[in-house]
C-alpha cells in the first residue's frame, strides 16, 4: 500500500510512452464518435432527431433571427424556441440562449450559411484559435528569475507533444459534440494571459471580448486591479464599450433591455431548477443542488468559494509566485468562482494544465504535482456520466484540490519540497 501511495505521489507511473498511449486513445475514441455522429446524419439532425451539435442550434437560430432583422426576439424563449422547431422539426427540444448581444454578431455572420456549413465554419476555426492559444501558451519565456535552477530541461517533452495532448484532451470532443464555444473562451482568455506582459493592449481586448460569456469575468478584473495592469484594464473597458456601442447600432436599442429580461429565465430556470441538469454542471452551486441542498444553501456555498478563490488570487497575483503557477491559478479559480459552468466549459483546464506542466518542467515536479495534471486532464471524460449515475461530481472537487495545490507548490518554493517530485521529473524527459 505504501509503494502504491508512493507511485502515485511521484507520479512515476505517467511515462511519456503512458501519457501518450492514452492520449491517442481518447483521440481516437472521439475521432470514431464524432464519424458515428456524421454518418447518422439527416440534414440537420443526426440520428435520434437532435440538431447536429445540438447547443448550436441556438446559436444559430438566434442567427437567423439577427439575420431577419429580429435580433431582440432571440432573447425571447417562445420565439427562439419557434424559430429552433421551425429549423429542426417540431419534436425540437429547446436549446436556450443567454448570452449577451455581443455573441449575436457571431451568430448572425453564421446564419448567412446553411445550418451544416456553419456548424463546420464555426467549430473548425474556433479549434484553430484555440490551438494557436495553446501555443502560445507554451512559447512563453519564463521571466527574470523564474526556472533558472532547472531550465535546462527547456520542457521539450510537453512542447513536441503539446498538439497530441492539446486535441485528445477530453473536453475537446465534449465541445465538438455540443457545437459549443469552449475553443472560443480558451482562446480568449489563453491568449490573454500569453500576451499580458509582452502586448497588454492586445491582451486587455482578449479580455473585452470575453464579455460574451460574462461569468467568466468575475476573477480577471481583480487580479488587474490588484497588480496595476492599468493599459490592459483600458483596452479590455475601451473593448467592452465599442461591442455595446456596435450592438446598439446594428440591433436597434431593445436588444440590450431584452438580455438583462432574459436573466431571469436564466437564473431561475437554468440554474436554480437546473433545467439542464445539475449533473451536466461542473460548478460547487450544482454540487449542492445535485446532493439535494437548497437554491439558498447553493448560493451561500458558491459564495463563500468565490470570495475564498477571490482573496486567494489577489493574494497570490501579488506575490512573486512564478507567471504559470499565477495563470494557472486564474483558470480554475475562474471556473472555481461562478456557478454557471457546464462540463463544456472545462476546456479552461486545457491552458491551466499547460502552465502547470511548464511550471513542473521549469522548477521541478514537486509531490502530487503529476497527480493533479493527469486528474485535471481527465475529469472532463467522466464528471458527467458520475454525476448523473451515481450522484458524485467530480469536476468541482477536483479543481478545488488542484487550485489549492497551485498555491501550496507557490509557498513551498525554495522549501526544498519540490525535490520530493526528482523522480517524478524523470518520467517525462
């Protein structure tokens, strides 16, 4: 028993020849679900009637509303939910649409192509986007004092392998199969954090952009704020206000009082009532929800973690933790903080793991370190089907753990404990 604690605590047991051989795996598995998918198809719906990519059938239904010149009715659920049936059939279930009118000058440019096409368009080029992030990511340098002692060993591992790992990791085929825009959001946010130090303005408009999905807004600010980052905090807010100016232009001025009505829709049906199902939510909100706690309970739980994630990241935003432990830290505390987060959205633990993997490969695996990547990388595989079999999420416990390792590995810098992962180093060089 001891030997096997010690295996995993090292993490020898994840050779590069492992990591490899189940990442082609599950490459494989979501290559032969997405053909499945395809060859089922009739029209716009795949075998058993739901629209190809099925939460993209809102997004382009809405498109077409904005292409008709009826942008505010997307926000309306008997219209859209009309305009989803008459695109699909009448056994059509509805998929909603909560994002803000910023998202509708996607989904409008969408509409302009037939429903299939524009499903490929979209998923195509957001994969793109988001592998352009994911490299980006890597080709950081580390900063003035970060990885001197072993930087040596260049990470070459993780960067020949990082496309292997980058499109078999799990939440990748979750996203293709849902049509979603977890590839945008990883873009977004990804490349934000690549080029904070090196291009702030750029990376302050990444970070505008990521008003489309404002749940994920809540820690960036903050963390902004509490380090100074003032010209990336002016480009995000200078962002943000031309994309409301460009709504209130092109959709007339009802579209944005339409979106802040459609919130109650969206906080009391699809979350509270959890309509789309508290297993399919990965947030500690749906944990409480999903083992039978009530909406107030859930709410004063989330909170509690979002002020706690909130506190710990301007804490650890202004110490001198090193840059990829910082971004990693952004990322699950940013999926950690809301309580709107479906397994979809996970894909912001693709860019966590790689600044942590960096991190390891810079300064040494510590204790646990190898445990908490692979756990990361595969909960997106099964924190759905566990929550809905046997009522046990596993997303939210697993990144509470993972960020509150982030921070561990940060204090015990120079501890001399990250020389208990020496051997854990080996497995991937």
């Amino acid at each position: 028993m001891a030997g096997f604690i010690a295996l995993l605590r090292t993490g020898g047991f994840l050779t590069r020849e492992r990591v490899r051989l189940v990442a082609f795996g599950a490459l494989a598995a979501a290559l032969i679900g997405l053909v499945f998918l395809a060859a089922g198809a009739n029209g716009p719906n795949d075998s058993y009637g739901r629209p190809l990519g099925t939460d993209f059938a809102s997004f382009y239904a809405a498109g077409t509303l904005v292409r008709d010149g009826l942008a505010a009715q997307a926000f309306d659920q008997a219209s859209h939910f009309a305009r989803e049936q008459a695109i699909f059939g009448p056994a059509t279930q509805y998929y909603a649409f909560q994002y803000p009118p910023v998202f509708l000058l996607v989904a409008g440019a969408l509409a302009v192509l037939p429903y299939v096409p524009a499903l490929i368009v979209w998923q195509v080029a957001t994969l793109i986007l988001y592998l352009l992030a994911m490299r980006a990511v890597l080709l950081i340098p580390p900063l003035k004092g970060e990885g001197d002692a072993r930087s040596a060993s260049g990470g070459g591992g993780i960067k020949s392998d990082w496309l292997l790992l980058a499109l078999a990791f799990p939440a990748v085929f979750i996203n293709l199969g849902h049509g979603q825009n977890g590839f945008f959001t990883v873009a977004l946010f990804a490349g934000a954090l690549a080029l904070l130090d090196r291009r702030p303005l750029i990376a302050g408009m990444l970070i505008g952009l990521m008003i489309y999905k404002p749940q994920f807004g809540l820690m960036i600010p903050l963390v902004l704020i509490a380090t100074g980052r003032w010209r990336v905090i002016f480009a995000a807010a200078a962002t943000v206000a031309a994309l409301m100016l460009v709504t209130f232009v092109a959709f007339g001025p009802n579209v944005w009082p339409a979106f802040f009505a459609s919130m109650t829709f969206t906080r009391t049906v699809l979350l509270e009532q959890g309509d789309v199902g508290f297993f399919k939510m990965q947030s500690v909100f749906a944990w409480v929800r999903l083992w039978g706690g009530g909406v107030a309970l859930a709410y004063v739980i989330q909170s509690l973690v979002t002020l706690g994630v909130a506190g710990a990241l301007v804490w650890f935003w202004r110490s001198a933790a090193r840059y990829p432990l910082k971004a990693s830290a952004l990322l699950i505390g940013t999926l950690l903080a809301t309580p709107f987060c479906l397994d979809y959205d996970l894909m912001l633990l693709a860019p966590a793991i790689a600044f942590l993997a960096i991190d390891g490969k810079r300064d040494g695996f510590c204790a646990w370190h190898k445990l908490v990547l692979a756990a990361l990388w595969l909960v997106p595989l099964i924190a759905r089907s566990v929550a809905e079999t046997v009522s046990v999420p596993l997303a939210a416990p697993v990144m509470i753990l993972a960020f509150i390792f982030v921070l561990q590995r940060a204090m015990s810098a120079g501890s001399g404990l990250e020389d208990d992962g020496a051997l854990a180093d080996e497995s991937l060089k």
